[in-house]
C-alpha cells in the first residue's frame, strides 16, 4: 500500500495542467472502491459475529472501537454494508444486495458515498404499498443518475421519483395567511457603486423572510462536480435578488406611468456586441458590458440613437426579445430551469440565447432555453454547450467536468 501511494504522489507531481485533472478522478475511482470492499469487510464481521466473541456486543461498537468512528458513522457503515454488499441466510444462499446496482457503482468507482447516502434515504422513503418491480426500477434509475449527478441535484430527482411513485403525497397542510411586513429598510450607495442594506424586521416578520431566503439560498452547485463556491452573505444576496425578480414579474406589481418596475441600461452598440466596456444604470452605477449582454437574452430592449455629446436623436420602441408566445412555448417545453439537476421553476428563469442574439442568434424555440440566475450566468462563463432537440434541451459538460463530453438533460423534466 506504502508503494503504491508513493506511485500516485509520483505521478502527481510530474502530471502537467492537462493531466492532473485525470489523476484525482483516478484517485477517487479507486477511493471509491476501496470503500466497497471497506464495506464487504463489515458484512463479513457482522455475518460472523465477531463483535458478540469480543465482548462489543454489536458490530456498530466494534467499528466505532476500532476505528475511532462517531457512533452515527459505524452505524452508517454497517447500515451500508447490509445494503450493498451479497446476503447470505441461515442455510449459506447467497443472495444479491439490497441495492444491486448502486453496490455495482460503487465497486466501480462510479459513484461516491454522498450519492450512496441519497439512494438509500430514497428507496427507504418508498411506500410499502410500492410493488417490487417499482422499486427495482427507481434503484436501477437512481444509479445510473448518481454517476452524472451530485449528491444534492440527486436528491431532488429521488423527490421526483417519489412523487411519480406516491402520487397522492402526504396529506396538505394549512398554510397561516402572510401578515404585512413592518419594520425599517435604509438604502445608502457605498463609495464603490455598490447599494448598502441596513435596517430590520419586527419579531412577528422575521421568520417568514428568513424562510423565504432561506428558501432561495440553499446552495446550488454551478456545474455537476463543482460545489457551489458563495458564502452564505453571497447566497442570502442572490436569494432576495430572485425574491425581487419573483416580484416584478407578478401580476400586482404596482406600475410606474403603466409600466412595471423597470431599468435603463445605457450601453455603446460595439460594447454590447463585443462585451467589452461598460454600461451605466438608472441610478448612475455602472454593469459590465458583459453583463449586459446576459440581462439582454430576456429584456424588454428599447434601442436610442445618440448623436455628439450623447444627444438622444431617435428612441426606438420597445422591443422584447422574447415574447410572450415564445415564453409560453419554452414552459411548455423545459418547464423550468433546463440545466442537468435543477429544479428551479419557470416564473425564476430568464430565457436564454443559445447563440445570443446580438451576434445574430434567432429569437425562437430553436435557440432559446430557460435557465434559473445561477446557471444562465454560469453557462455565459464557462464552457458548457447546450444542444436543442424537438422537446428537449442536452448540455455538454466541458473537458474539465468530462472528458468524454457526454450530453446531460435535466431528469426532473421528465
């Protein structure tokens, strides 16, 4: 073993940018596997009843004994053990595991402990009413999920197996109607542009908000295998920005000489074709021209021609570049966030070009998706593809993600 780890320390140090990536998901394969037969281990011990000839009595004390374990993680490893490794009765058949087929990832190095954990929660949540080819298929569905997906984005797709599975849910509950808010809210600009928050909420408010940007906050990783990289303050930020989105776009928003709430960004033509410069907002702030062009893909456009001196010459109509019809058509279509494992609602998505509009891209179903904040800024970041087929939408990871570039879609749209 000794050996062997120094071979991979080896290797490491003279891999090169492009191959080092290589090198941690070889060692994470490995890893993984190890935990498998980590977890054969624990099966035989508890099939031969050490743990009772040594005076532990169960084989959850033995491992917390032995290894240092909190009594939660030895009892984890033996709950595991008992799921995903072969059972052996009274008379010595061998019978296969619980969870055949995330025992198999596992082995494989496809999966990891995180997704293993989902699985088990899952199928453990399933009705008994449930028949046993149901079950079958939601663990063999859940497996094979698991080697795309992390764990948090397969846990919602364990919610939407279960919704399918159990279709009448539990029983609704009684929701107490919201109370008005109360409190004090002040506004100042920060030196840096930048709008400061200060103020606060009467007892009887503050836990309805806290839920609600809770609610919004969780974290959301920006790509399958890339956690999600803000403080909670960054989180608790984006959370009431969507809050906000979320109140623009209701149908009582209150208006302003007939128009909802609105903004002016003011951008050179070349900045915004090139996304390079600077834009100004109403309030004098200035939005990177690249910005501009992602809250362009789903705005209400309204071009001015501006002579010397940024003289106003002519204001042109507005003009949305994604209507109302087209709108209705990617609900229909995506029903929501597109990206792979989100589960963002269409009334918090924005539409995305796929090739943008300022470089020539049509405004059609063809070339447009519904992507949450989060992800139609990240797919304007990195190198993601996105390919639109009839009825659905495929996202090709990056090289980095993997290598292989195997499209993903979005199981919770299904």
């Amino acid at each position: 073993m000794v050996v062997c780890l120094d071979q991979w320390r080896a290797a490491i140090v003279g891999c090169d940018d492009t191959g080092l990536p290589d090198q941690i998901r070889d060692i994470e394969a490995v890893s993984r596997m190890l935990h498998a037969v980590m977890l054969e281990a624990v099966a035989e011990v508890e099939f031969r009843n050490i743990a009772a000839s040594t005076g532990f009595g169960t084989t959850k004390r033995l491992l917390a004994g032995m290894l240092q374990l909190s009594a939660t993680e030895a009892g984890t490893r033996v709950a595991r053990a008992t799921q995903l490794t072969a059972r052996r009765t009274l008379s010595g058949e061998v019978l296969p595991p619980a969870l055949p087929n995330t025992a198999a990832a596992l082995g494989a190095g496809e999966i990891g402990v995180g997704q293993v954990r989902v699985i088990a929660e899952t199928m453990s949540a399933i009705p008994a009413s449930v028949g046993v080819e149901q079950r079958e298929a939601a663990e063999a569905d859940l497996a094979r999920y698991a080697r795309s997906f992390t764990p948090t984005s397969l846990q919602k797709i364990g919610r939407h197996i279960l919704a399918h599975l159990d279709q009448d849910g539990p029983q609704p509950r009684e929701e107490p109607e919201p109370a008005a808010a109360a409190g004090e809210l002040r506004l100042r600009e920060r030196r840096d542009g930048r709008l400061g928050l200060e103020g606060f909420l009467e007892a009887e408010h503050s836990g309805a908000f806290r839920s609600l940007i809770e609610q919004f906050a969780a974290p959301r990783p920006a790509a399958e295998g890339i956690p999600d990289a803000r403080t909670t303050a960054q989180r608790n930020a984006d959370a009431l920005v969507e809050v906000c989105g979320l109140a623009r776009a209701a149908q009582d928003c209150p208006t302003t000489g007939g128009e909802p709430p609105h903004l002016t960004v003011t951008l050179g033509w070349e900045a915004l074709r090139t996304g390079l410069g600077a834009a100004t907002l109403d309030y004098g702030t200035h939005l990177s021209a690249s910005a501009a062009r992602r809250w362009a893909c789903d705005a209400k456009v309204i071009p001015a021609v501006l002579g010397g001196g940024s003289e106003p010459l002519d204001v042109g109509r507005a003009m949305r570049t994604v209507p109302l019809s087209l709108r209705r058509a990617l609900v229909a279509r995506d029903r929501g966030c597109a990206f792979p494992g989100c589960d963002r609602p269409p009334g918090l998505c924005q539409a995305h070009h796929c090739r943008h509009w300022v470089d020539g891209g049509d405004t059609s179903v063809d070339n447009c998706v519904l992507l949450c904040e989060t992800h139609h800024r990240h797919v304007h970041c990195t190198g993601w593809e996105i390919l639109i087929h009839p009825g659905y939408v495929e996202f090709i990871p990056p090289t980095i993600i993997d290598p292989d570039r195997r499209p993903l879609h979005n199981p919770l749209r299904c």
